[in-house]
C-alpha cells in the first residue's frame, strides 16, 4: 500500500508529539457515535494517538485527551454530544484535558458554531475531510495553547497508510468507498461525506492480505452505498488502476474471497437500486462471502420511498428479494427501517408492515424519523406527530419481534458454524460468537476456540441469542 505524501507528512507531527509527552504516559478516551464507518475512522484515530505516545484508558478522571467522533444521522445524537461535552468541562477545570472533536456533526455549520458559543473550553474541531490532519491539528493546540478548527466543505481524499488500532482481534472493517450521490431527502450524509470516492483495487486487497496475516477471520467492506463500487469512476471515466480484475463490486467480492485466512466476508451498507445480477451471483459464488444479506429498505410504501427519493418501487424491492432468494442459497436479510417519514399514512405504514410480513427479515434496524437540518425532508410540510411516529413503532417492533421468535425456533437442533469472538460480557464463564447469519451464539468452552470457526449444535433460543452446546472431537 503507498502511502501518500500528506501521510508521510503527519508522521512528523506525530513524532513531535511523542517527543512532548515523553516520560508522561499520558491517558486518552475516545466515544464512538454511529455507523461502522464512524468506527473504522476512530480506530484511525487511535491508531495515531497511541503512536503519539497516549494510553487508551475508560477513567475519565485520569484522561489528558478527549476525543468524540460524532454522527448526525439521528437527533439524539447532538443531545448526547452535548451531554458528554458538558461531563468534560469538570475534567478541562481540573486536570487541563485536551477535547477534541471530529465527525460528520463537525460538517454542520449550525453545530460548529453552537460549540463555539456555548463549549468554547473545546479546543480541536476536525471534519470528515481532516482526519487524516489529526497529528498536526494536536501537535498546534499542544504548542500554541490555541483552539482550532480545521474542516474542508469539499470532498476529501482517501489517504492511505494511516495508523490503525482495531478494537477486535478476530473481526477487522475495510472501507472501500467514501461518501455517496444519492441524496435521499430523509439523508445528511452526502452533505458531510461527500461524494462517492472508491480507494483503488490494490490498497483494498493489500489491506485484506495484511489483516488475513494477523491472524483477523472475518473482514466487513464498509462504505455508504459498497455495491456502487468503481461505479463513479467507470461512468465518468475517472482513471482507476484495475488489479487482479477488479472493475467492480462483484469482482472485488472474488478477489477477497481467494484471499487465504479469511474465512468470512459480509458488506455494508449496500442500496438496492444497485444490486445487479453480478453482484447476486458473486454472493452465491463465493463460499466465503456470508449469506446474511443487509437490503436497506426503508419503507414499504412506493409513495414513500419516490419522497424519499430512493428510486425504487415496493414491487421493484419484493422483485429484487425473490430474485436473490432464488439465487442465493440458504439466504437471510436484515433491513433499515424509517417510521414516521413526512407524509406517510397510515396505509402506507400498513404497507411497511405488509414488506416485513412477506420477506421475514432475520434482523430489522428500525429508526423513527428524525428532522436533520439540511435536508430536503427538513422543510416537508407534512411532518408526521410524535405520538403517531412512536405508536407505528411499537407495531412494527412488535411484529418483528413476533417474527424472531419464529425464526429462532428453525436454528434449535442444527449445527451451526460460528466464529468465536470472545467470552460473554453478561456472564465471563461462557465464549460468544456469531454465526453466518449474525446470529449471536453463547456457549461453554475452552478459550483456545476463540478467533476459530467452529461447529455448536444449538440446543435453545433466548429471542436475542442462541444458545449453543460445542463438543470436542476425538
């Protein structure tokens, strides 16, 4: 992987910070809000923090940097940034802590400039388009006891080469794209990431090469809209250096699949509009690629989803389902779900529910609507009451939790694979993983089967988790 010059550059800034904090051991905290992009990029961050010489550390009483990489997908977000900002003045008081903010919420005008107003003891703002800066943006505020902003309007670039800390050893993310061009009105995103920007073929395969040496099982693509891979570029006839015959999602998914070590590949978030008949038959092809399929759906009502502007139809998206079905193999679906979107009646609702009946998703990741400043959802006039909102929410919930009871039951009395993660955080006696399908799968064994795949017959359903049982061969 080549790392670029504005790369090469921040290791100098990260070598004069490690020269300032020597013999301090100095302590640092980061909060994660949102996606797993969100994630991979802090753990970019803390990649570089910790070659700065900082120890990662949960006592807030004891911490010298403070960093929180926003989200501004949902309302609830910015109430808890503010929260967890004023938790921070006590520490800047008493021990001089360093905050440090970064995210997509940092490319909010109205946000930065509510910070600056109200949190003025935050000394670093960075956005999505700066992270790569971070060493240089400290290394300021460290030396010149200044606050700073540093935030770019513009699409970014994908830097290569960053450092990087990852939480799991068993479990790594690779993003493969940046930003997106769909502008759903419900949608910030393109506003804060960008526009859709691939990483090239060879970074991405040299990255899953050096993880599968790591000893790391299971990779996840990450990008706002991953099945619209290279797409951009070979629309636009943007130049792309094509490696191992990667022109594509799909060919990119074989090409990872080929890679020794990696025994599971699953993607998010994909967009239904772009799932072609090659990227179905890659993910029937590939052995390694997992079955478990994330098909964002968003509303079951055509009305809804055209003022969503997500460019399909309810039949278009159950055509697509039936086609994958009859494609795919042992086929599961999760979904995102928006209720309460502007406009939406009580049939179209009805038509949500009507969607989650016939496709019987395995996981459904149900938000209620939330206004974000910006976007063309903002200024709709026919904003849909609270009340209403949460009461369609109840239903839905309850219907899928209906639904996984059910789909639990066909798991008792299988043999299941499952990638060991690690020993359950509610009970320490038990190891946790989690089968092709993301089924959470707890058990009793010995921890030599952690980072392994192995095989568990379950023997019980809890809604929420399997129950499994492992015997030792031989």
């Amino acid at each position: 992987m080549e790392v670029s010059n504005e790369v090469n550059e921040q290791k100098k800034y990260i070598k004069k910070v490690k020269e300032i904090n020597t013999n301090k051991s100095p302590k640092y905290n980061i909060l994660t809000m949102g996606c797993q992009l969100n994630e991979n990029d802090s753990e970019k961050l803390c990649g570089m923090i910790e070659e700065m010489g900082y120890v990662k550390t949960d006592k807030m009483d004891e911490v010298d940097l403070a960093v929180i990489n926003t989200c501004c997908v949902r309302e609830n977000a910015e109430d808890r940034l503010f929260g967890k900002l004023g938790d921070l003045k006590k520490a800047k008081q008493t021990r001089g802590t360093i905050i440090a903010i970064g995210g997509c919420m940092m490319q909010e005008e109205h946000i930065t400039k509510k910070i600056k107003q109200s949190y003025p003891y935050v000394d670093l703002i960075f956005g999505t388009h700066t992270l790569h800066k971070f060493p240089e943006d400290l290394s300021k505020v460290l030396e010149e006891k200044n606050k700073l902003i540093d935030i770019l309007d513009i699409d970014g670039k994908v830097y290569e080469g960053l450092p990087i800390k990852r939480d799991s050893s068993v479990k790594a993310s690779v993003t493969i794209m940046n930003g997106c061009n769909n502008f759903c009105s419900y949608c910030i995103v393109p506003y804060v990431r960008g526009r859709e920007r691939s990483r090239s073929p060879k970074d991405i395969i040299q990255e899953v090469k050096e993880i599968a040496k790591q000893g790391y099982k299971e990779v996840t693509l990450l990008g706002q809209n991953v099945n619209s891979y290279l797409r951009v570029e070979r629309e636009k006839n943007i130049p792309f250096e094509e490696y191992e015959g990667i022109n594509s999602f799909a060919t990119l998914l074989k090409a990872i699949n080929k890679i020794d070590g990696i025994e599971r590949i699953r993607f998010v978030s994909p967009h239904p509009k772009d799932f072609t008949d090659d990227v179905i038959e890659a993910i029937a092809e590939c052995d390694k690629v997992c079955k478990l399929v994330h098909l964002p759906l968003q509303s079951g009502s055509t009305n809804v989803l055209e003022a969503m502007n997500r460019k399909y139809t309810k039949e278009q998206y159950l055509n697509l389902v039936e086609k994958m079905k009859a494609k795919i193999p042992n086929l599961t679906l999760s979904t995102d779900i928006i209720v309460g979107f502007p406009g939406e009646t009580e049939e179209d609702f009805e038509d949500t529910l009507d969607v989650v009946r016939k496709v019987n998703f395995e996981q459904v990741y149900m938000f209620i609507y939330s206004r974000r400043v910006g976007t063309p959802g903002d200024k709709m006039e026919n904003q849909i009451p609270e009340e209403i909102k949460h009461k369609r929410f109840d239903r839905l919930k309850a219907l899928f939790e209906e639904q996984t009871k059910k789909n639990n039951q066909k798991y008792v009395g299988t043999t299941q694979k499952v990638l060991v993660e690690g020993k359950s955080k509610n009970n320490g006696d038990m190891l946790t993983g989690r089968t092709d399908s993301n089924k959470v799968v707890v058990f009793e064994g010995p921890e030599e089967l952690i980072n392994k795949v192995v095989d568990l017959d379950i023997i019980s359903e809890h809604m929420w988790y399997l129950k499994g049982q492992f015997e030792r061969k031989g």
